[in-house]
C-alpha cells in the first residue's frame, strides 16, 4: 500500500524563495480555475472538467498577465487542477462541501511534485529548478528500498518546513491476538477501557492556556501591516503548533498500543459537530479530538489486519446495566457511579465500556 512519511526540512534562502513563489502560483491557479468553474456553471449551466482546465493554464502562460506562472514548475500548477478537479468529484457525490478559494493567510501552503518534477538520488531529494537537495531531517528510515513516488513540501503557520515522501511499503498484519475492548470517549478521562483502565486525559490546550493568551494579547496590540503584528502572528502559531504537536503525539501512542492489543475495538459514533455546540464543552471537546483518535484508530487497523467497530450514537451506554441489561430512565452527567435493581455497582464510564463492547460484538 501507498504511505507517507514526513519530516522536517530546512531550506536555503534561495529555495524558500522558490517555494514561497510556487505555493503563490498554487494558490492562484487553484482559485482562478475555481472561479472559471463556478461561472461557466453559474451561467452556462455546464460543468468544466480538468482538460479545460488544463488548457485554460496554457493559455494563461501564454499571456502577459500571468506569464511569471512559467517561471515555477508546471507539476505543482497541474496537481492543483488535479485536487480541485478532487474536490468537485467529491461535491457531486455529496461527500463534501462546495470547493472554497484558498486564502494565503488561513490555507495550508503546499505544493505536490510527482516523479518528473524532483529527483531521487543517494537518499536525497532534489525537486524541479533548484540545483541543491533538501536538507531534511530524517528522524525515521524510508522503508529499504522505497522510493518516493510523490513529494508534498508545506509550510505550517509557525513558520516550519515539512516534506512528505510517498513510497509503496508492505505492511506486515500484526499476529492474531484474542484480545476486544470497549472505548467510551470522555473528557475528564480521555477513554475508559472495557478492562476498567482510564487513560487520563493530558490536557494539552489547559497546559499552555496562559501562555496561549498572553500571545494573543500580545498580538492584538500590534498595528496591522505592520512587522512586529507578523512576528506576534508567528508566535501564537509556535503555540498552537506546540499545542498540536502534543496532542498528536500522544494520540498516536494510544491509537498504536490500543490496535496492537486488541483484534477488535469497538467505539462509539460520535459526532463532534454537534456536541461542540454546547458552548460549556465545546472547548474541551476540541482539545481532546475524539475524531482523530477515531481515525488513527481505522487506517492502523487496516494496516495490521485489526477490526474497528462503532455502534450507533444513540445506543444507551450509560444508561444499560451491563450485568442485568436494566434500563434506567436517566443517568445525569453528574452522575459518576450508580447501583442497580440487581445489587451490581457501576462506574459510569467503564459500565458505558463494556456496554460498547457488548454492542459492538453483537453486530458482527
């Protein structure tokens, strides 16, 4: 299967500019087939496909407006056409919203070369007009062997370069265990197990609050436009980025223990959407991100030959008891541990557990 690694990458002077100049063409190619779309559709009633597209970038090289688009490679120009073209297919199937245009300050700055448009030599990468490789930080080995059929170079808000390499590795499945296990998500304890463990939840965004807010003061009494307002931006983006470092790292400690432990975990559908409307919650349940712990949790089982089930958001966890199956009319947030008819004594979170786990091995 395709998989990618990325690192971290420090550029020259000379290739930042180069790159800085290509994600500006990226952005401005995307938005103006984007608009060309929504017009011919807007007013013919037709759609344009990626052909079209690609023409109309032929054509707007050949103009005087918008011939610096030559000076940048042609690759990351045609791969943003390719990821709008993405982006529509997945419209018309109702699997996301309506493209929007990519702003250059609340955008992700990227380009994607394929394999014409870098070369790999000697373990090292050199893309399309530089003459020197990318000084990467290799902090994991490629795969032995692999080579990177495509290169995706970004840079994050806080000012940081990154290269993702995608290679086609062989995954071994990890060896067949017996093991299941239940995961109520939660806040006060990130997830409580079925076995009755709770994996305390780390906090990440309390922890650098007061540093996080004070940046944002910091920034809000700059002038606009002005250098120190870009310095104070780049300083509450080191914070976040912090801030999501932390929390993705120790996601994917627990995604990769809990799926090399277990054949089968079984979760909850959530919707996160929804519940971050409750305006007391909502920032602790953005801090714990219980959907990217849910999708770490599916693309590593696919990879090691496990199984993960979620049960339906309206299945009564907390409400069942697990020993009897009594229901029970209601079970307050306030409440932490209750007694049932049958004399068993619950704590809320790990009863919720092993009724997910019951439901989730019944649908099998």
């Amino acid at each position: 299967m395709k998989r990618a690694y990325k690192y971290r990458f420090y550029p020259t002077p000379e290739q930042a500019e180069e790159l800085a100049r290509t994600f500006g063409c990226v952005r401005l190619v995307y938005n103006k087939a984007l608009e060309e779309r929504t017009r011919a559709y807007s007013t013919e009633g037709r759609r344009v496909s990626y052909m079209e597209s690609s023409a109309a970038l032929t054509a707007w090289k050949r103009t005087g407006e918008l011939g610096f688009l030559n000076e940048v490679s042609s690759v990351p120009l045609q791969q943003a056409l390719r990821h709008l073209q993405a982006a529509f297919a997945n419209f018309f199937a109702k699997r996301a919203k309506y493209p929007t245009f990519k702003s250059k300050r609340k955008s992700r700055a990227s380009a994607e070369y394929t394999r014409s448009a870098f070369r790999w030599r000697d373990g090292q990468v050199t893309l399309a007009k530089m003459d020197a490789p990318l000084d990467i930080v290799w902090s994991r080995p490629l795969p032995e062997g692999a080579e990177p059929s495509t290169v995706t170079v970004s840079k994050d808000a806080a000012g940081r370069w990154f290269v993702s390499l995608l290679v086609e590795e062989t995954i071994r499945p990890l060896d067949p265990t017996g093991g299941t296990v239940g995961v109520d998500a939660g806040i006060t304890s990130l997830v409580t197990l079925s076995t009755g463990e709770k994996v305390a939840n780390p906090r990440h965004e309390r922890a650098d609050r007061r540093v996080l807010a004070k940046a944002q003061r910091n920034l809000a009494r700059k002038a606009k436009g002005s250098s120190n307002r870009a310095k104070a931006r780049a300083k509450v983006a080191r914070v976040y980025a912090r801030i999501t470092d932390r929390r993705r790292d120790f996601l994917h400690k627990l995604s990769t223990r809990l799926v090399r432990e277990n054949q089968t975990v079984v979760i909850e559908d959530l919707t996160v959407r929804n519940m971050v409307r409750n305006h007391s919650l909502a920032r602790a349940i953005s801090d714990v991100s219980w959907r990217e712990l849910r999708g770490m949790l599916e693309y590593k089982a696919a990879w090691y030959g496990r199984e993960v089930i979620a049960i339906d958001r309206w299945f009564p966890s907390s409400k069942l008891c697990s020993a009897c199956g009594t229901m029970h009319d209601a079970m307050p947030l306030n409440v932490r541990s209750w007694e049932c008819v049958c004399g068993a004594v619950h704590d809320r979170d790990v009863n919720a557990a092993r009724n997910i786990l019951a439901a989730g091995l019944a649908e099998r």
